[in-house]
C-alpha cells in the first residue's frame, strides 16, 4: 500500500481527482479521503441528500464526512475492510489533526500544495511549519514534494517561493512541480463538478504535461507508462 498525504491550505480537489484517475486507469485500487476544513468532495462527486462515508466514484472510491483517520479505519473495519486493500490511498489534508503523527511519518510520500495567493502563502507558511513541529518532534526534516496549482501568472519564479518555504525544516525533494492554470482548465474542473464526472481529454497540454510530472515524481514509473496511463484515463467515460 502506497500512502500519499497532500498537505496545504489551497484547493487541489480536481488534481487528485486526475491523479487517482490515471491510477485506476492502471488497474490499481484508490482511495481518496477527504480532510478538507469544507468537506467539499461531496459537492464534487454527489449524494448530497443522504449522509456519505465510502462511495465510489469515477472507478475508485471516496471517504469523506470523518474526523480523523482512526475513526475511518474504524469504519472500513465495520465493513470488513481496511486501508491495507488498497494499492493507493490519498489523503487530501487540511486539518491538521486528521492524520496522526506516525501516518506522517510513515507515509509513502508527503505533498506540500500551494496556490500563488498571498493568503496561501503567508498561512500555509505557518501551517506547514506547526505541522513539522506537531508530527517530527524529534527535529528530523521530512522530505517532501512541492507542488504548485492553478499557476496562471509566468513572473512567479521558484526563488519567490523559497523565501516563503526554505527557512522551514523541511529537505525539498527536486523542484516544484508547477500546474499551469487557464480559462479552459478551469473550465472543465466547473463542467466536472456540475456533471459529477472526472474528464482528462479536454485539459490543455502544458496540464497534461506537467500532470505526469508529478505523477512521475511519485511512483517509480517511466515517462512511457505514465503516458500510456493518461491516455486510457482520457478514454474512460466516467
């Protein structure tokens, strides 16, 4: 089981849904679990009217509407189920008592995402250095991936970041993986969310591109099976 947390103040909805897309898409098992301050995923993927926990959705399943990850496995164990079924599980994290401190610990991959909001920035600044500070007591420095979404401004270079995030004890793994932003793919993340659907096809290429980068900057895939992946998530239909 491969465990991903993605950490940060900002909306990253639609780039974990594209992401646990192209992993079904694999023929692997997700999990995408919804620790969100709004709980937004509903809206996302429907069942408005009944109280949701576990639903399928897009060919992987989605968890939302729990307190924190003890009271999730709980649940999945209710079911006679349990996180270990999965080949993935996302965490989508911006409460920071959701996931205890040895699943940070131990996580396959830590995720920091950032919009360029000043707000995002300053806040999610201290947010990430009181999350160091709760989950590795011991002073050890996680490594962790940095992404940026929904970047439609090109002035905005990697040193403009550093000033907010390289004083935190963290050892940044590569460069930031940048996700480009326009009125085409806000567009289809509005369309998606109206029609509860996950479409690829129509995002623009610098999306798709740098999409896989980050796929790629997770797993130990090549470039080839990570192409092959998107373009059978862009076939599927749901």
């Amino acid at each position: 089981m491969n465990t991903w947390i993605f950490a940060g103040q900002c909306d990253k909805s639609e780039t974990l849904l594209y992401i646990s897309k192209m992993l079904v898409s694999g023929n692997h098992s997700v999990l995408l679990i919804d620790a969100t301050e709004k709980r937004k995923y509903p809206f996302y993927i429907g069942h408005l009217d009944e109280k949701l926990l576990l639903t399928e959705f897009a060919g992987f399943d989605v968890a939302t509407g729990f307190d924190d990850a003890h009271r999730l496995e709980a649940h999945l164990q209710s079911l006679g189920s349990s996180l270990e079924k999965y080949d993935y599980v996302i965490y989508d994290v911006e409460l920071h008592n959701f996931c205890p401190s040895e699943l940070w610990r131990e996580a396959s991959a830590l995720v920091w995402v950032t919009d360029y909001e000043i707000w995002t920035l300053e806040q999610g600044s201290r947010w990430l250095k009181d999350a160091i500070e709760r989950h590795f007591p011991d002073g050890k420095n996680p490594e962790m991936v940095k992404v940026v979404v929904r970047a439609v401004d090109e002035w905005f270079g990697i040193s403009y970041l550093d000033g907010y995030f390289n004083n935190l004890p963290v050892c940044w793994k590569d460069e930031p993986v940048i996700i480009p932003w326009n009125e085409l793919d806000m567009s289809l993340k509005l369309q998606n969310e109206h029609i509860k659907r996950v479409h690829m096809k129509p995002l623009t290429r610098r999306y798709k591109r740098n999409l896989c980068q980050l796929v790629q900057t997770l797993t130990d895939w090549n470039q080839k099976q990570i192409n092959r992946l998107l373009r059978v998530a862009e076939r599927r239909r749901a």
